[in-house]
C-alpha cells in the first residue's frame, strides 16, 4: 500500500507545486517508486515533469499522471497503489467538495500557508471543514491529519526567536503574523523559505538529478549554486520526515 499525501488550498500561488517538486524529487532519488497525479488543469507538474525528461534531468522513479474522464483520481490510485511506494497528490485551489474526495484517498492532507492575511484567513477555514469532517464521520480515525506548512518564508525569519527584536528588513505587521501562523495554525517544524532556486527547479528539473549534473562541474559559481541545491534537498527530506512524524513546531519565548 502507498503512503498517499494529499495537498490542498483554497489559493493558487502558496507553494503546494513547490512543495510537490521538492518531495517527489527527494522520495524518487532516496530510491523510492513515487507516483505523482496532477489535478491541477495547468499541469504544473506534468510540465515540470516533461521538461526534466527533455533535460535529462528526470528520475526513473517518478512518474507523473494526470486524470481523465475514464481515469478518474480512484482508478489511478487503485493502479498505482501496490507499484510506488509513495503517491502525491497536486492540487488546484479548490472547494470543499473536492476536499472530501481527497481526504479519502490521502493518508495525510498538507496546506501550505503563506504570510498574507488572505493566506492565514483561508488556512483557518480549511482547518475547521477538516474538524467539521472528522466531527460528522462515522470513524473519525479514517479522516486523515491535515498539517499546515509555512511556505515562502522570508529567509529572515527562519531563526527568529520569539520576543527578540524584529530584524530589519521585516515588517512589523509580517513578524506579527508568522507568529500567528506558528501560534494559531500550529504548522509543521520545517518552514520552506522563499528562494529563487525553488524557481529553478521548477525551470530545470528534478533536484536529485541537478545535484549530480552540478556535482560533475568543478567552477565556482557551480560550486556554490551546488551548496544551495543541496540545502533545498536537505529541507525536502526533513520535509517529508515532518510529515510522517507530525512534528509540530513549537515555540518557546521565555515565558
Ligand atoms: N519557496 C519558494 N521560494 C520561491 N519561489 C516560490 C516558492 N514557492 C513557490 N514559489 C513560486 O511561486 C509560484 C507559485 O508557486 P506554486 O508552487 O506553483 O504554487 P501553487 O501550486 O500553490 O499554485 C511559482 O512560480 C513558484 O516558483
Ligand atoms: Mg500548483
């Protein structure tokens, strides 16, 4: 049986295809058959997927599905669920009525939440129809945990420590709300920062497969790009143990 992890948001634009390229390209390169189904009309993922394989740059482990009307999102994991070991499911923003297909699929449902108001607003909602759910079904422990993920964070406040003073270059009004989102939506210990490499990835292709291209070049500027894909490998596997240990964050400010 798959681990199937689902992503959801009601909001395009908060990292849930980010977060998809990140995990399916640590599952597949530790060696793990990973299936990812794209539900996305834009075909983010199977674009990103395409253009690796052009680049030479795609792992034989992940395989990328989309749906269609005699394939349905059922008949793909029924498929794929004794051949990969982990399957992903990519979303667009959508309602509530496809949250209930998913979370009956998923073993685990993730939403990344950005530091916006709208982003935070959204993330709260999602997070009470997922408790009204569990309250209305018949066996609460079939509907799976739903985890927030801090996606796009700015790099200044990956370690701030709680009552210490703002760091220049973030706003008031941003500081005060990542802690909302840490105190209030209690999200998962790895926070992804905002990055231009994650947008390179999506450009290039798998982030196993860049390492290995870039390791095989001996400048400069490739020696310390290497350093940064290594770093988005190191959060991707954190990331995905996160997941499956539910570490919450948890913060401490001396009080
Ligand atoms: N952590 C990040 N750092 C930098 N850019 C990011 C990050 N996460 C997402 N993006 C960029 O933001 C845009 C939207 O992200 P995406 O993952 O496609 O969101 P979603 O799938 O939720 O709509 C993309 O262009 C992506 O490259
Ligand atoms: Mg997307």
């Amino acid at each position: 049986m798959a681990n199937v992890i689902g992503l959801m948001s009601k909001k395009g634009g908060a990292g849930k295809s980010t977060i998809v390229k990140l995990l399916s390209s640590a599952m597949a390169h530790a060696g793990h058959k990973c299936l990812v189904i794209d539900l996305d009309p834009n075909k983010d993922i199977l674009t990103w997927w395409a253009v690796s394989k052009t680049n030479n740059l795609a792992e034989d482990n992940l395989i990328v599905r989309t749906v269609s009307p005699d394939r349905d999102l059922f008949d793909l994991i029924d498929e794929f669920d004794d051949k990969v070991k982990f399957i992903i499911i990519d979303t667009k923003g959508e309602g509530v009525d496809f949250g209930v297909d998913l979370a009956s699929v998923a073993d685990v449902l993730i939403i990344p939440c950005l530091n916006a108001k709208a982003d935070i607003d959204r993330t709260k909602e999602t997070i009470s129809w997922h408790k009204d759910l569990k309250a209305r079904a018949e066996d609460p422990s079939k509907i799976p945990p739903l985890h927030v993920v801090m996606s796009r964070v700015n790099p200044q406040l990956l370690t701030h420590v709680k009552g210490t003073p703002k760091p220049v270059g973030v706003g008031a009004r941003e500081l005060e709300r990542h802690y909302e989102i840490i105190d209030q939506l209690k999200p998962l210990d790895i926070m992804v920062p905002e990055k231009r490499i994650y947008q390179e990835i999506e450009e290039r292709g798998t982030l196993g497969m860049i390492i290995k291209e870039h390791g095989e070049k001996t400048d400069g500027p490739s020696k310390s790009k290497l350093r940064q894909f290594e770093a988005a490998m190191a959060l991707a596997i954190l990331l995905g143990n996160c997941i499956f240990e539910e570490r919450k964050m948890s913060v401490t400010n001396g009080s």
